[in-house]
C-alpha cells in the first residue's frame, strides 16, 4: 500500500510518500505505524532548503510548541530533537482518514487536519517570531 499524497498539500509532489507493508495483509495498525514513523523522521538540510520563508517560520514554531509539549517542566536540550517532519504538518496532526487517489495506480491520500474543540489540549498554534529549533545537521 503506498500513500502518495497529503490532501491539500501545497507542494506538487508530496516529498515523502509512505509505504506500508505486510505479507499477511495490511491492517489499520500498520498503516498507522507506517505513517508514524514516516513522519518522525528529521528533515533533511536539502528539504528544509525547499521551504518557503513562510513555511519555514511555521515549520520553526510547530517544531517548538511540540517540544514544549513534551517538556512537562524539565529542562530542554537542544541536541534532543530538531526540525521533524511532523512539523511540516503545522497543526494538521489529526488523522482524518484515507481515500484512493485519483490519479489511480492504487496509491493513497492522507487526510489529516487540526484537532477538533474536544481534541484540542494547547491554546491555537501562533508561530514564535524569532525562535529557531535545531536541526540535526
């Protein structure tokens, strides 16, 4: 199974498509693991190079409130995590489901979008002006 594209992505290739294998047959639970970990991975120097200015300042302040998130009172070190490509989602982190894709092939798209009223455990995401969270490279 391959999941080709986000909806409403903006990029016209979607860069990091996600396969999902399993010689038994693909269950719910692989799907979700797939995309997990696809979406956990660093970006890359080249990737976030592609970004605009815009895109990079939200892509910046997701990487923080996510961070901050997972401090829970304790002291942050910034060689712990940097710029992931779940950031790139902004506030899309909701899986909102999956639908073949037109363009056929067999391949997929990812609907996603932001908590719902009931979902929601932080104020709305407002990007910082000047933070900068670190990247791996």
């Amino acid at each position: 199974m391959l999941i080709s594209a986000v909806a409403d992505d903006p990029f016209p290739v979607f860069p990091w498509p996600v396969l999902v294998r399993n010689p038994r047959g693909v269950l719910c639970i692989d799907v979700f693991r797939a995309i997990h970990k696809n979406f956990q991975a660093y970006l890359t120097k080249e990737e976030v190079s592609k970004f605009s200015t815009f895109k990079l300042r939200m892509v910046e302040g997701a990487c923080n409130q996510r961070r901050e998130s997972r401090l829970m009172g304790r002291e942050w070190n910034d060689d712990e995590d940097g710029l992931r490509r779940v950031d790139y989602l902004v506030d899309r982190v909701m899986f909102r489901g999956l639908e073949p894709s037109k363009l056929g092939g067999g391949s997929w798209v990812l609907h996603i979008g932001p908590p719902g009223p009931e979902e929601q455990f932080n104020a709305p995401y407002i990007p910082p002006p000047l933070e900068r969270c670190p990247t791996p490279f």
